[in-house]
C-alpha cells in the first residue's frame, strides 16, 4: 500500500495520512491534492508520498491530484514544516499562510429539500419549519446559511436529514487555475486571402481586425458595436479566431508606490565601505546574517538597492521584506523604478486577484525582486540569493494569530535552507539581533553618519511637572512646543506631532460616584471619540453614543480624562488657526488608500502639520520637516511588558529621525514626565549602544529574553476562576513533565485580564532550551483536546498581553 502524508488547513491539525489509490503514481511534494476530512472534501498539499509498513489501519484513499507538478516549491513547503515546528502550529495552518488566494478547491455541504420534505412542509413546526420554509424559497443552500435562520441549528438539520425531509450535497467550490483572462479575436489566415460575401456588422468587424494583427479584445470590439455573436459566426466561417489571454493585474497601479525616488548616483565613503562588506558576503551558497546598524538617514535602502542589483547580475534573486507597505513606500517604489517589471508586491492590502497574479508570476520566475509584508517570506520565489529585512525592530513581522511567527526570524531560516545572504537593517536593531551580533552569530556592519554629513536632529526634553507647575494640569502643548510649531508655520516649514494613542479622551469618569466607563467585553476603560460621537474599545471594537450622564449613578457630572490624537489635532488648529493639519491614525485611515493619500499630500507640501500615532513613525522621508514634537513619551512605558522600554526607546529615536532629512536642519521636541528614565535619555541622544547595554542589565536581572527563551502559554476561559484553575493544572503538568532546562512562571490573570469577553490567565516558560520547552508544552496540551482549544501557545512572544 502507498501513503501520503498531507497538511490541510485546519488549525492545529498535524499532517494527515491518506492512501493512493492504484493507477495514481506518487504526487510531488508540494502538489495539491482532494481529500476526504470528516464529512467534506478539501484541498490539501503533499508532504510526501511512499511506501508503508504493512498492517494496522487502512486510511481513507485521496479524491483526486490537482497538479502535475510542485504548486507550492518544495523550499517553501520545508519553511512552512519549519515553522509548524517552532511555533508549535498545526503544519497545514503554516502552508496556508504561503497560499496564494483562490488556491483552495472545498466542498461547501449543502441542502436540498427533498420530496417528502415538500409534502411534509405544513405539518412540520417550529426550527424544522423554519428550515423547510428557507430551503423550499430557493434563496438559502448552503447549511452555513441555514444555520443562520432564527430557531434553527446544525441539531434541526441532521434531524431532517435522518428523516428524509432533506438531503445534503457537497458540490465542488473554486477553480484549478483562477487566472483572469480575456477573450481576444483575430483574423485567420483565410480571411486575409478575402474573398466572402459578409453582412455588413461582419464586414466591419474584419475592417477593425484587419487593423490589428495582434487581435482584439471582444470587450473592445463590444463598446464599438461588434458584438460577441458577429465575431461568433466569423469564426464558424473560418475567418476569425478566439483565444484566451491572461491578463496580469497589476499592484502597483493605484497604490501609491509609482512615484519613484531617483537612486543617488554616488555613495557616500561610509556607504561604499558597506556596500563592499555586503557584496563579499553575497556569494552563491553561502549563509550569513548581517545586521545592518545605521543611524536614520544614513541611506541604508541606497545599500539594498546596490546590494540587489549585484545578486541579480549573478543570476540570484532577492526577497525584500517591510513592516508595512503603505508605511514605508519608499523601498517599494525605489525596487519598481530600477528592476521595473522584474518587481513582484505581495501584501495583504492587494485584491485576491492581484495577489494571486503577482505569486504565479513569482512562481513562473518571471520575477526576480519581491518586496513584501510578513508573510512575503513565504514567496515562491526560486534561486534565493539575498534576503533584505527592513526596520527589522518592527513589531509588526510578528504574527498575532495562529501561526504566530516572526517574520524576521523565518526570513533567517528561509536563508539558511538557501544558502543565501541574509541582511536585518534598523536604525534600532531589537534587542534580539543586537545581542547576536554581538555575540557573533550576526555580522554586524554599521552605519554611523547621515548622509552628506546632516546632523542628527537636536532633541529637547521638556520636562512636564515644570508646564504643570506653570500652567496648571490641563497643559497639552507646552510652551516650548507651541513655539516651535508657532515658529515652523511663519518660515513654512512642516512639522510632525506624535502621540501614540488614538481617541480624543482615554477615560470618561463620573465625579459622583467614581465610576469608569468600561468595555463589557475587555477589562479596559472605553476611548472618546469626540468627532464621532461614541465611546469604543480598542480591542474589540465595541462601541456606544457617548453618554451625557453616568450610566451607573445617572450624575451629570462626567468628566474626561487622558488625550489622545484627535484631541491634539484639535489643539494645534485652536492654536494655528492658519495651519494646513493632519491627522493620521487607524481612524482616519480606515479606508484603502487614504493613509497613502494623506502622506503624499504631506509630502507635496499641501499640508503643515501631521499628527499622528506610531503610523508616521515609520521609514518615511519628507525633506521639509525640521520639527518633530513628541506629545507624551511615557505612553508606552506604564504597559505591562517587558519590551516597554525598548518600545519606547525605538519609537523616540525612529520619529526624531524624521526631521532634517533635507537641507534645512531638524529639532525634536519631547514632552516627558520621566526625563531621567533610560530610554528617554538614551533616545533622546540617539545613544543606540548605550540603550542596549542599559536595558541588557535589566533583562539578564530579570530573565527575560534575549537573556533566556520565552513561551507564552494563555487560557481562555468563561470565567476568571476556569482560566487560573486551567493555567494550574497546565502549570503543574509542565512542572512535573521534566523541569529541566526551563521554569515555569505562574499562573497569573494575564494584564488583559478580560478580552473579548474572555477571561484569560497566562504562564511563562522562561530557559535557554527552546527545543526542551517547546516539546514539554506539546506534550501537555496535546493530552488536553477541549483545553488545547482555549489555549494560545506563543514562542518568542513580542506582545505579553
Ligand atoms: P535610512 O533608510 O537609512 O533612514 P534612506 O535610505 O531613506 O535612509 O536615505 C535618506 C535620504 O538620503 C534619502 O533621501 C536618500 O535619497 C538620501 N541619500 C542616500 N544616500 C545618498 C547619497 N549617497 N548621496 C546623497 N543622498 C543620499
Ligand atoms: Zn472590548
């Protein structure tokens, strides 16, 4: 007997074995294939095929093979196995995320009322009646859509299906190959030799595509009179022919990464020497990881570009990752400007359609740069040479759901298994990469000036306990940043303002009885959003009208406290009338495209002041701005995790690197009320190094990483006691398990004690043997299948709440 072995996307699912049945040679790894899971038919992709051991039980046999060859490359079918691996996911949940859209053909269970269930329609009542009467409307089929009728649940229809009243399909949803294509006409050779006698709508349809021997779209032909039928009967005369084309749709089209910034033409001494280190490290074969450490605006997306045009002159190719596309453009554009169409985009902004375009073609090795997202480390993409991770720091390359992976560290693995030259670039390198290059594992190559000698923005602590003392606690801008804004305005100069959080007011507090107003859901106090008029919750989005009187007392006397960006935007317009502002946050920029619209804008010149979250935090590059104000520095300090400081300390120097990137020189401003704290100082000088070792000496005190590994376990609950009682028993489980090579920390209610009307308690794993307490967590929750359910494993966790 032959097996196969195949993931399916089914979280938490390990590989599956299935026979293949005789006649059906062995399927590459990588292909898809149809297979039988429970009562549906899915699509699946080969991990393997062979013989067995004879004996035991017989699995069930595969539908059908979809491919011929490898759809998802071995190389990346191997990462996806890698990551199931680390981060402890089902296998087929990794090979999901490497999917392009449109790749899965399913079997959607459907419902179809039978005979008996027509003659039985009147007598049934209540949930069957209900379904009976849906189904025989003809406007409901799937049972998905069934079970969404009031009164009626998955027990009605296995009920009527038992009885006969109703019968259940499967029909096959999807296509093999969902390429767009387009109907193209054109004239045979017979009609060219002329001759017949035509009518006269065909008479001008051969004029038309006597024209255009390359032929004509029958969309085309359409809007000038000549429809689908004319070109249909030239064709039974022999005289045209249709065939299809694919047409490719294209990204980059309307998402704001046309506008190309010109490549330099001469490097600077520092970037040169650089460059040379890189290039010698670029050899075929050979993996290393560099970190490039530059400062900000030191001209490190110069050094990639340089650094992939080398590797593509030896016939290599490159993958290019970034936080997030519509943040930092810049990359995107330079590659498109100086590789054109050899440029791939992959994000999950784009359209299915545009996505799955982009991968084919990347998968038909039409492509030799991809530049993309987190899961752009999953790109089919042949020949790996050099793999770029840009702002490598960001929070953003971790995924927060299942699989919850790091898009930075896959990337290392993804080089390694290619042998290939792998480059981390930040100006703030995480704690992590730092630590590895210090210890020699990275290669560390640094950048230490800006280019063309610009200094590095001035940056001035304002101290706020001094602004309160003078202008009483009210106090938003203080008076050195009302100034300088003032300043930048008269000499029309531009101006960012960040605060990184959103709203207009953090907490609603009656004055009589003390109350909060609190999401139902989250154990977080609900955010004024004053323009809109609600009262939300930044986790789970629940909203409500802002309320005029105490929803517990019914006082009047409500007062708001804590600010956020909306009211800083109000703020700065009270105080510069004459300002152009803007704001850019996940309010304003709901919609596709807007974030892009507002930053260019910004970047025409068309607007003053932009203020904002972290969002304009980012790599961006706008030459006017000379002031950069940050409202309150401490935001990200008061949160309940380990990285607070590092945070912090990252979106300080990254946003004081945005000013005095052009001719004119920058300043930053930074309201604080800890001015003593570590990493305000050490940003506020731009002392990366100094940072490091600080804040190393606090996480080797503390065991926290990179000092040791880290797992973070959290169970969900419906109530707070289930969750503590859950985490025990895990906790006790592990501590009996082996206990050897890590500690078990906890349990505690997690700092988000409440989510989304969940209850949550969390443990730690805290030891240097990742493997030890990767398989003693496995092993626990395997044995537990409600509990494992509940349970959020994550591996080098970024977020701890
Ligand atoms: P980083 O990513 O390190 O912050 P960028 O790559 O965005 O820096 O470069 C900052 C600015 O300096 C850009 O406007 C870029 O065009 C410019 N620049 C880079 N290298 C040079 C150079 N060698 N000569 C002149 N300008 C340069
Ligand atoms: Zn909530």
């Amino acid at each position: 007997m032959r097996l196969v072995s195949v993931a399916v996307a089914v979280p938490g699912l390990g590989p599956l074995t299935y026979r293949l049945p005789d006649g059906v040679s062995d399927p590459h790894v990588g292909v898809r294939l149809l297979v039988p899971l429970g009562k549906r038919i899915v699509t699946g992709i080969c991990l393997g095929a062979g013989k067995t051991d004879d004996g035991g039980l017989t699995p069930k046999p595969i539908v059908d093979v979809l491919d011929d060859d490898a759809f998802l490359p071995t190389a990346v079918v191997q990462l996806c196995q890698w990551v199931a691996d680390y981060y402890l996911c089902g296998v087929g949940e990794a090979i999901a995320t490497a999917m392009p859209p449109r790749a899965w053909i399913e079997s959607e269970r459907c419902v179809r009322i039978t005979d008996v269930g027509h003659a039985r329609l009147l007598i049934e009542k209540a949930g069957r009646r209900a379904a009976l009467d849906a189904l025989e409307s003809g406007k409901v089929s799937s049972i998905e859509a069934l079970v969404k009728k009031p009164g009626v649940t998955y027990t009605t229809v296995s009920g009527l299906e038992r009885d006969g009243l109703v019968e259940l399909t499967q029909p096959l949803r999807g296509a093999v190959d969902a390429s767009r294509t387009v109907r193209y006409a054109r004239l045979t050779a017979q009609a060219l030799d002329d001759g017949a006698r035509l009518g006269p709508r065909q008479t001008e349809a051969v004029a038309i595509l006597r024209g255009a021997p390359d032929g004509v779209a029958l969309a085309d032909l359409a809007t000038e009179g000549i429809s689908t039928d004319t070109i249909e009967r030239l064709v039974r005369g022999g005289l045209a022919r249709i065939d299809r084309r694919r047409i490719e749709r294209d990204p980059f089209n309307g998402n704001g990464v046309t506008e190309g910034r010109r490549p330099v033409d001469v490097l600077t001494a520092e970037q040169r020497s650089a460059l040379e280190r890189l290039r010698e490290r670029a050899q075929p074969g050979r993996f290393e990881t560099v970190l490039l450490h530059g400062v900000t605006g030191s001209g490190k997306t110069e050094l990639y570009l340089r650094l992939a045009q080398h590797v593509c002159d030896t016939g290599r190719r490159v993958l290019l990752m970034v936080p997030e596309i519509a943040l930092t453009p810049a990359a995107a554009a330079i590659f498109r400007a100086a590789f054109g169409t050899r440029v791939a985009i992959q994000h999950s902004a784009l359209s299915d359609g545009e996505r799955y375009d982009q991968w084919h073609r990347i998968r038909r090795g039409e492509i030799d740069v991809v530049v993309g997202t987190r899961s752009a480390v999953f790109a089919p993409l042949p020949d790996i040479g050099l793999v770029i991770v840009d702002e490598e720091h960001d929070a953003s390359y971790k995924q927060e759901e299942s699989p919850r992976y790091h898009g930075r560290d896959v990337a290392v693995v993804r080089a390694r298994m290619a042998g290939a030259l792998v480059v981390l670039g930040s100006a703030t390198p995480s704690m992590e990469s730092f630590a590895n290059a210090r210890s020699g594992r990275y290669t560390l190559v640094s950048l230490a000036r800006r280019v063309l000698d610009r200094p590095l923005a001035d940056v001035h602590v304002v101290d706020m306990r001094e602004q309160y003392a003078m202008e009483g606690p009210d106090v938003v801008l203080s008076a050195p940043l009302r100034e300088a804004l003032a300043r930048r305005i008269a000499r029309r100069e531009q101006s960012i303002v960040l605060l990184n959080r959103r709203g207009y007011a953090t907490v609603i507090l009656c004055r009589q009885c003390g109350d909060t107003l609190d999401c139902p859901n989250c154990s977080v106090s609900l955010t004024v959003h004053k323009s809109a008029g609600r009262a939300q919750c930044h986790y789970c989005n629940h909203s409500m009208a802002l309320p005029r009187v105490c929803v517990k007392c019914a006082a009047p006397y409500l007062e708001l406290l804590g600010f956020g960006t909306e009211r800083i935007e109000q703020e700065i317009r009270t105080l510069l009338p004459d300002a152009r502002v803007g704001r850019v946050d996940r309010d304003t920029v709901r919609r596709r495209g807007a974030i892009t619209a507002l930053l260019s804008r910004f970047a025409a010149g068309d607007l003053d002041v932009l203020v904002g979250t972290q969002m304009i935090a980012k790599g961006h590059d706008f030459p006017r701005v000379t002031l950069v104000g940050v409202i309150n520095a401490d935001v990200g300090l008061g949160v309940a995790d380990f990285r607070a400081a590092e945070r912090t300390f990252q979106l300080l120097t990254q946003v004081a690197g945005r000013a005095g990137r052009g001719d004119l020189s920058g300043e930053a401003i930074v309201q604080t009320l800890h001015p003593s704290h570590y990493s305000i100082r050490h940003a506020c000088r731009q002392d990366y190094v100094a940072f490091y070792e600080d804040e190393l000496r606090f996480r080797q005190a503390m065991r926290y990483p990179p000092a040791v590994a880290l797992v973070n376990v959290v169970v969900k609950a419906r109530t707070r006691q289930d969750a503590m009682h859950d985490a025990a028993e895990i906790a006790s489980a592990l501590r009996v398990a082996g206990f050897d090579g890590y500690r078990v920390l906890g349990p505690a209610p997690a700092p988000l004690g409440k989510l989304r009307g969940e209850h949550r308690a969390q443990l730690f794993l805290k030891g240097s043997h990742r493997t030890k307490m990767r398989a003693a967590v496995a092993a626990v929750v395997e044995s537990r299948a409600e509990l494992k359910r509940r349970t959020i494993v994550d591996v080098d966790p970024m977020s701890m709440l």
